[in-house]
C-alpha cells in the first residue's frame, strides 16, 4: 500500500496539484499509515527522486520546484506535531538573499525543500551582508550558509558571497561552515559560483537539498 | 545608405541588404557615457535619449531602447521606491500590492501618456524619435499581464497566488494587469516606438507548467494584443526559453517575431518558426563579462550561422546585458554579428 501512496504523491507533486497531494497524504494517514513514514518514506523519498530524475535529464520548470517545495514543507510540518518522538535535526543552514538584492522566491523554494528534510532553516530576508551572514552562521553553529542572488552585479558583487568568503577565511572558519549560492546568474554561467568563492551551486531548488545535504555531511565528517 | 531600420524590413522579408540587424539591449550602461550614476542617469528622459544615441554612435548596432528599467512599469501605477545601485539595474524596492486587497483597491491608470511616470519616458521617446526615427528601430518594452504582477506583489507572492491562491482573485489582477497594458502598448506606440517587446517570462514553460501556459498564458496573450494588433510586437519570455511555446503562439496569436533565450537551441528556434515570422539568435550575455573578445567571437559565430542556415528570416540580439561588460566584448559581439550575419548560406529545406 506503501508504495501506492508513494506513486500517487509524486504524481501529483509533479503535477503542481496540492489539493491532490494533501488528500492523498490525509487518506494514508486515516488508513494507519505512520506519520513518520509519511515523511521518511513518502516524502523524504520523492524529494530524492526528483533530483535523480534531474540529474538524468528530466527537465522541471520553476513552478514544479515551488510546488514540490511548497507541498513537501506543508505536509512534513503537520506530520511532525504527530511524530512519537521528535525527529533528530538533520542540520542548520542560514539563508538570505545578497547585499543588494531584494528577490525571495529562490530562497522559499530551497527553505521549504530543506525543512522538509529535518534540516533547520534560519531565513535572515533580503538584502543581508556578509558580516551577519557569518555572525548568524556562528551563533547557530550552522554548517552552511547559502546565498541567493538573481541579478548578475548582487551575485558577484564585493559585498556578497565574496565577502562570506573573506569573512570565513579571516575567522578561520572554512572548514566549519561551507558556502553555497544560487540563483539565476549562476544558471547562466555553471562556472560562476567558483568565482565568487562559494563551495557550491545549484541549479534549482530540489537539487539545491543535495547539495546543501552534502556540504553538511562534509562539515560533520 | 541601408538604415537600420531597412536591414530589419529586409530580414522580415528573409532578405539580407549588407548584414542581418543586429540589436544590442544596452541600458544601463549609457549612465557611464555620461560620466552620471545610474540613479542620475535615469532620472531625465534627455539623459537616457542621449546614453542611446551615444551608445549607438560608439557601437553601431541596430536599434535604440525607450526603456529605463523594468520597474517604471510599477512606478506607472503607483510604486514609489526604486533601489538604486551603482553598477547594476534598478530594481522595484516596495511592492505596492502587499495583500489581496489591495488588488481589489488597485487603479490602472485612466492615461498613460500625461501620467506623471511617463512623462521622462515620453521625453526620451521624442528626442529618439527626432534624431533616428524612421531610420533606426525605436524598442520599447511592455511586461505582459501574466509577468507584471512579478512586480507589483513579488515573484513570490504572484507564484503563490498563480499556483494556490484563488482563481477569482487571480484572474481579476489579471484583468487590471491586461487592461494597463492595452493602454500602455497604445501610449508607447502614440509616442513613437517601433518595436514592442512583449516580455513574459510566465509564457515560457520554463516558468510554469505547459497546462497553465494553455489555459493562462495564452488566454491573457491574446486580450492583452487584441486591440492594437501584433504590428512591431516581439515575443519574449524574459532571457528564459521560448521554443516549446513558440508553435502555439504562432498558431493562435500569430506574433511576426519571436526571441528565444540563450539557452535554447538555435537551429531549433529557426525550425519551428519555419520562416512563419522573424526569429532572433541570441547570446548568452551573462558570459560576455568573462569571455575574451576570441570567446565572443567564436560563440557569435555559432549563433548566427546557426540561424542563418535554417533561414535569413534572422536577427541577431542580446537578453539585458549587464553593466560590467567590458567595452572590447561589446565590441567584438556586434563586429562579428556583422561578419557572419553577411553570409547568406543556403538553406536547408
Ligand atoms: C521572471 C523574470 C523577470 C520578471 C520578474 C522579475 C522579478 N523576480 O522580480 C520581470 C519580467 C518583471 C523581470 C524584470 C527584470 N529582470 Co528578469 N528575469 C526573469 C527570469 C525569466 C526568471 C527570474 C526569476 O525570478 N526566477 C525565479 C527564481 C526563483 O529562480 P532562480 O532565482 O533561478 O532560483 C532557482 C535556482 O537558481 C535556485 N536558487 C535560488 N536561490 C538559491 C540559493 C541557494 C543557496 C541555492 C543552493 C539555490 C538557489 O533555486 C531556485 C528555484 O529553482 C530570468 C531569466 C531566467 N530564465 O532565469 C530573468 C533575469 C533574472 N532578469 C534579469 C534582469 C536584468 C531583470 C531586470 C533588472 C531588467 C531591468 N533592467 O529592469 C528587471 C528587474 C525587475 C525588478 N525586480 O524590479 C536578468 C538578471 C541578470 C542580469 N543581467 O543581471 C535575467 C537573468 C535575464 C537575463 N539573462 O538577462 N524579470
């Protein structure tokens, strides 16, 4: 049955039909599913599938991504006040848009992706320097910090991810606190995240999960 | 002498007088020809008049811009906080609907052309018109009603909105959206512009999915252009791509000129465009800040003879280039557009 449920959650998470989505997690549920397993193995799973799918090919548009984000925080949220037991934090991730720039909807897209993933999420907003971009990181002990700029002077401007960087390496934090960045002038140039000294991109916002999942694991290993 | 306004009648017609056009979307960068900060430079339409032509003597390619930025499209109906920056595009700062119902409460504007938000605009467009009008395109750029609630609520609010929220609520934004269009195209065109860039990046399933762009996009496509006609409009979907839309809007919009973004595939363009309408090729400028002028050239050249194999129904063009492109780039992009947009290669049918 598991795996009915499976199927049809993906479906209708790729077709952008969260009405759909919902009922089908609320049906699963009345009929004894878990919901731990409703994260861990509905949830949790399609996210992978999806980047799978990414990587080989499959090709997504903006809606998808906000869909999938959107659906997947939503239902990992009202299954978590049913958890038996509080699920074990995955990760801490601050994130924001750069100095400069005012564009969210990059950074809402990833948020929802990750929380979904039991990885805590510390949102600073718009328009954030590199000082408390680094200061926020260390308070929260957090394993990466994630960048998002959608115009190509925020994106490699001095004040952005450069100074992150610059910040990190003076404070002598760059093996603690990876940086990550993203948004559309890094689609436009796959080399550009080196440029401005991040650790690493990503594409979209389901693949961003990966790759922030990474660097975390990289931080705790 | 061929203008650049016959090369682009001459490319329409799939002919070629000296070379394809060639447009260049420089906009921020004419605040520099005139030694004035971006924020200066956009406040006077004579300065951005000015920074066009200058920047059209100094690099000459085919057209001028009557946009200043993207933004002033809010500023039409009521936003009053632009964020300036030194060396890049303005942006809108406060978003004017910040709840449901101030969609309910918002006005499009009765008159476009008196409106106070025009009127530098109006300016440029006067003094664009009296020194190259007739000879070289005047481009202007409109945000269709599906993309320009991206401006007045967020990208993410309209996302939100368009995907979860209420259709009637959708649907009367869109509306008002709509009708400042048809006004707006029609005060852009009583001014003086040419060339109609219909930008909108919620008409490429890049954005959204192929369902909304058939039951939405092209719905709101068709009321938006209905009352001017398709005379001068371009369809643009905002640097995102264009070619799994582009049979269906030529088939039940009938657009005459289409603008894929650097990421399609450009002999793929061509061929579903099938000599119906004009076609651009465009470049992916984001790399123009780091390629060398060998880089731009080789990429030119793909580009072009990509198009011009399939048809010489062809443009050359840019998506928004950004500010810090260096000069020699600029350069080196419109001389070898030029070069290779000379060769007339037989095509391929
Ligand atoms: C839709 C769009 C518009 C709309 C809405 C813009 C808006 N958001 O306000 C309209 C038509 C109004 C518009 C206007 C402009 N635009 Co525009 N627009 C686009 C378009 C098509 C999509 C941008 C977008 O919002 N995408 C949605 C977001 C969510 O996608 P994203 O940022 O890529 O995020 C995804 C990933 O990158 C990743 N990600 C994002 N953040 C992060 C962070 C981390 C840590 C990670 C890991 C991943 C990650 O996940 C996200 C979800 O999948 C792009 C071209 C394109 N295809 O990308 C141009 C583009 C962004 N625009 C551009 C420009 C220049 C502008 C203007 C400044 C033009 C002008 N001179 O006025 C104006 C600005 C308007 C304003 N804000 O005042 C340029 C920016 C590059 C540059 N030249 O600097 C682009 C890239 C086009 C181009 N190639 O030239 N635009």
């Amino acid at each position: 049955m598991l795996d009915d449920v499976i199927k049809a959650y993906n479906e209708a998470v790729l077709d952008t039909d969260r009405a759909l989505a919902l009922q089908i997690v609320a049906d699963a549920v009345a009929q004894g599913i878990s919901p731990e397993d409703i994260v861990f193995k509905v949830v949790i799973p399609g996210l992978d599938l999806m980047v799978k799918a990414i990587s080989e090919g499959f090709d997504t548009n903006l809606a998808q991504h906000f869909m999938t984000s959107q659906i997947a925080a939503d239902v990992s949220e009202r299954m978590l006040v049913l958890f038996k037991t509080p699920p074990e934090i995955v990760g801490q991730v601050i994130i924001g848009t750069a100095a400069g720039d005012l564009h969210t909807l990059g950074k809402r897209i990833v948020i929802g992706c990750l929380k979904a993933q039991m990885i805590e999420v510390t949102d600073l907003g718009v328009n954030v320097s590199a000082e408390k971009f680094v200061n926020e990181a260390v308070a929260r002990k957090a394993q990466v910090i994630g960048v998002s700029a959608m115009m190509v002077h925020t994106a490699r401007s001095e004040n952005g991810a450069l100074k992150v960087r610059q910040l990190l390496k003076e404070r002598g934090l760059e093996h603690k606190i990876k940086l990550v960045v993203g948004g559309a002038p890094f689609r436009y140039d796959p080399e550009l995240y080196k440029m401005v000294g991040a650790d690493a991109w990503a594409e979209n916002g389901v693949s961003a999960l990966k790759v922030i999942m990474d660097c975390i694991k990289g931080v705790k290993a | 002498m061929t203008t650049s306004m016959d090369r682009l009648v001459a490319a329409a017609n799939g002919q070629i007088i000296d070379h394809i056009p060639v447009f260049c979307n420089l906009l921020d960068q004419g605040a520099r020809e005139l030694g004035l900060s971006i924020e200066d430079y956009f406040s006077k339409g004579e300065y951005v008049a000015e920074g066009q032509l200058r920047m059209l003597e100094k690099y000459g390619h085919d057209n001028v811009w009557s946009l200043f930025y993207v933004g002033k499209e809010a500023e039409l109906f009521g936003c009053k906080k632009i964020c300036y920056a030194n060396d890049g595009p303005p942006n809108v700062e406060d978003f004017i609907i910040h709840s449901y119902d101030d969609i309910e409460k918002l006005q499009v504007p009765d008159d476009i052309s008196t409106h106070p938000a025009f009127v530098e605009t109006a300016k440029c467009l006067e003094i664009l018109k009296r020194e190259v009008g007739g000879k070289v395109p005047i481009c202007a750029y409109l945000t269709a009603s599906m993309s320009l609630p991206a401006i007045l609520m967020s990208m993410e609010k309209w996302m939100e909105l368009l995907m979860i929220g209420e259709p009637e609520v959708r649907d009367l934004l869109l509306e008002k959206c709509s009708n400042f269009f048809r006004k707006e195209i029609e005060a852009y065109r009583n001014a003086g512009a040419d060339i109609l860039v219909y930008a909108d990046p919620y008409g490429s399933t890049d954005i959204i999915p192929m369902r909304v762009f058939k039951e939405l996009s092209l719905k709101w496509m068709k009321r938006d252009l209905e009352p001017g006609g398709l005379e001068g409009v371009v369809y643009y979907v905002g640097g995102a791509r264009l070619n799994s839309v582009a049979e269906q809007v030529i088939n039940e919009v009938g657009i005459n000129a289409y603008y894929p973004g650097p990421l399609d595939d450009i002999g793929e363009s061509m061929r579903i465009v099938n000599n119906r309408a004009l076609c651009a090729g465009v470049i992916n400028d984001i790399r123009l800040l780091d390629w060398t002028p060998d880089e731009v050239r080789t990429e030119v050249q793909r580009i072009v003879q990509g198009g011009l194999q399939v048809s010489n129904k062809f443009f050359f063009g840019t998506v928004v280039m950004p500010y810090g492109i260096p000069d020699e780039n600029i350069k080196a992009m419109i001389n070898a557009a030029k070069e290779f947009g000379r060769l007339s290669l037989p095509a391929s049918d």
